[in-house]
C-alpha cells in the first residue's frame, strides 16, 4: 500500500499524490492525504504532464524587491494562469446558451427557436450576454476552490479507506488496465460532494445575480407581476449592471437576499458536483483503460470524459435546478418580509425538463473550450525560456 504511485494520467484532475515537500526543498514520494504541501489551485486543475512525485521548483515570495521575475511565476503556476483564461474564455462563449437555458426554464416558450427569436426581438444581440460580468468574475475563484477542495477530499477520503479497508482507491485508479468498482466511485463522489456542498457559499450570491440579469427585462412585464409593487420591484432590475442589480438585490431583501434559494442551490450543487466527478474519473479509466496504452492516455479520453460529466451531471440534477431558478425568479418580484411560494421539485414533469437540450449542449461547448484552451495555455507557457541568471 506504499509504494508510489504509476505515472499521472493527463488530465486536470488525474488522481495522483502531490510530492510532499521536504524543510530543504526537496521531495520524497511518499503518500499522504494530509501532509500535501503543493499548490492547492494546481493540484486542483490538473496535475501536470510531469510524473507524479516530480516537485515544482522553490521559489522565494514574489514583491516588488524579489530578484525572481513575473516570466518565472507565470511557470510556476501555470495551472492557476491557464485554468483562470480558459475559464474566462469559455464561460464568455458558452454563455448566451446560459441565458437561454435560464430564460426556458422561469417563463414559457414554444422552444429553443422562440426564444431565440424573442430575446432578439426585444433586447437584441446584448440580450444574450445579459449578466455575463458576474459568472466571468466568479467562475474563476469558484472553479479554483472547487477542485482544490476536491482533491484534498479525495486524497483523505482514499487514505480512509485506505487505512480501515485495505483498499487505496487512488494508486487503483493509477494501474493501467483497472475498472471503476464500488470504492472508487464512493470515493471520488464523497469528494465531489463536498466540494459542491462547501463552494455553494461563494457561488449563491453569483449565480443569483447572473439570473436576475439574464430575466430582468421579463420580470417587468405586467403579465409576470401579480400587482404594482412587484412591477416597481422587478423594474428596478432591469437593464441594470451587476454591481448595480447585487445592490438592488440588497436593498430589496436585505444582505441575507443574496442567498435566496440556497438550499436548493446546496442540493443541487451537492449532488451535482458528487455526479460529475464520478462520471469524469470512471469513464476516463474505463477509456484509457480500452485505449491499451499504458504510457499517457491520449487528450481523446479526457475530451470525451469531460464531455460525459456534465451531460450525465445536468441530465440528473436538472429538475433541481429548474426549481431553484423559478423560486428564485419569483423571489426577485417581492420585497424583504414578504412570503415566497416555495418551488417543489417535479422529477417526472415536462416543464421541469424545459431547456435541458440546451443546458446538455452548453455543457459540452463549454467543457471542450475550457479543456481545449487549458492544454494551449499550459504548453504555450511551458514554452517559455528562462533568461540566463535567471
């Protein structure tokens, strides 16, 4: 049960052992879900296409004074660099299937078609970036911390059960030619599971905003408002920029607004977050696996597999996430103290499905724009040359 480890799949979230750094620098290969002293954020994203157990470089705290220069940080965390304008690049391209996934599920349409047609009619080409500002913000640090917390969780999780079963699920997953099995998956889906559940906190105030955004010009019609003070309420958001809408949102509902639907959304993100990464990790063993290479899987497998977590993630939890939008939408037409009809989750009613093509079809464009971008960042800065003295 000690012995290292084979070679890090390539992927952003291969499930290798980070090397524990020693006081001097140095590294020893030894496995240990709590003594991780790598970068969080790296480990989080992707583990590199270096072995496992290769050590990142020592570099003293960068300041102005520091004789290291910026080329060298940019090296030294191009997971952080390459994940941060991947997810900027992504989110901005995928999002007007955002926003008409969002529009589909709080108000009716005569399908994808309409409402195309509809949100161009009315609010033209800048209708579908409507609150863009926000998840381009967020989604950066919320993507980080997630798949930081997932993998400290999987690593404490995998010497759990290491230490009372005898199985470690991780140098498993590692051997060329193993299957999924029960321990695996209950591993990698405690994990995701938390990370879900704790990143929920950051997200609900971000996700809110983006909504009230992307629905603002609908909320004020008078066919949605059930009287005059809901139409001034919904009015207020209309047209607005996200700091302006976050405020608006404050002053109506007060600081605690911000958090409006949050159980749903910690449902949702809890048992989502847990799916996707069970979804990811098996099918990119299971295809590496049928691949039969026992070097580094190709980027076909992780392409695919991250294509399949948020197609099988969404599909699942999609009822969920319809009812966490209408509650929320009907949250925004009313003040702080007035009631909100709370929203029951229907998992066999079409109306709960509506915008789910979309929502699938936005998944994968977004997965392969951000695993596509990622993998050109990380060479193109792994290119770069170190000046001499440097």
């Amino acid at each position: 049960m000690t012995d290292s480890p084979r070679r890090a799949q390539d992927d952003p979230t291969a499930p290798t052992r980070p090397p524990i750094m020693s006081p001097q620098g140095g590294s020893n290969n030894r496995s240990s879900g709590g003594g991780n002293t790598s970068t969080p954020a790296s480990s989080a994203i992707a583990a590199s296409q270096a072995p496992a157990g290769s050590p990142a470089p020592s570099l003293p705290p960068f300041s102005s004074k520091s004789k290291v220069p910026p080329q060298r940080w940019v090296k030294r965390y191009r997971t952080e660099v390459s994940a941060s304008l991947s997810s900027a690049i992504s989110t901005a391209c995928a999002f007007p299937l955002d926003s008409v996934k969002t529009r589909m599920q709080t108000y009716k349409y005569d399908g994808f078609a309409d409402c195309l047609k509809h949100t161009y009619a009315n609010e033209g080409l800048r209708g579908f970036f409507r609150g863009v500002t926000a998840p381009l913000a967020s989604v950066t640090i919320v993507r980080t911390i997630s798949f930081s917390i997932y993998q400290r969780a999987k690593y404490i999780y995998s010497d759990w059960l290491s230490k009372n079963f005898g199985f470690d699920v991780l140098k498993h997953v590692n051997t060329h030619g193993t299957y999924p099995n029960l321990w695996s998956v209950a591993c990698f889906g405690a994990a995701g599971a938390t990370a879900g559940s704790c990143i929920t906190v950051i997200a609900c105030p971000f996700e809110l905003t983006k909504l009230s955004a992307q629905v603002s010009v609908l909320l004020s019609e008078k066919t949605q408002c059930p009287d005059s003070r809901s139409r001034a309420v919904a009015s207020s958001y209309q047209n607005k920029g996200t700091l302006k809408t976050m405020a608006n949102i404050i002053r109506h509902r007060g600081l605690t607004g911000l958090y409006t639907g949050y159980r749903l959304h910690l449902l949702r993100d809890t048992l989502g977050t847990s799916l996707y990464f069970i979804t990811y990790e098996s099918s990119k063993q299971l295809l590496t696996t049928f691949a039969g290479s026992a070097t580094q899987p190709s980027t076909l497998p992780v392409f695919i597999a991250g294509g399949l977590c948020g197609i099988v993630s969404w599909s699942l939890i999609y009822p969920i996430d319809s009812a966490k939008s209408i509650y929320q939408r009907n949250a925004l037409l009313y003040s702080k103290g007035q009631k909100v009809k709370p929203v029951k989750i229907h998992f066999f009613q079409r109306q709960m499905y509506r915008g789910l093509g979309v929502s699938m079809t936005r998944s994968c464009v977004l997965n392969a724009i951000f695993f596509s971008s990622f993998e050109f960042w990380k060479k193109r800065i792994d290119k770069l040359e170190d000046k001499p003295g440097w």
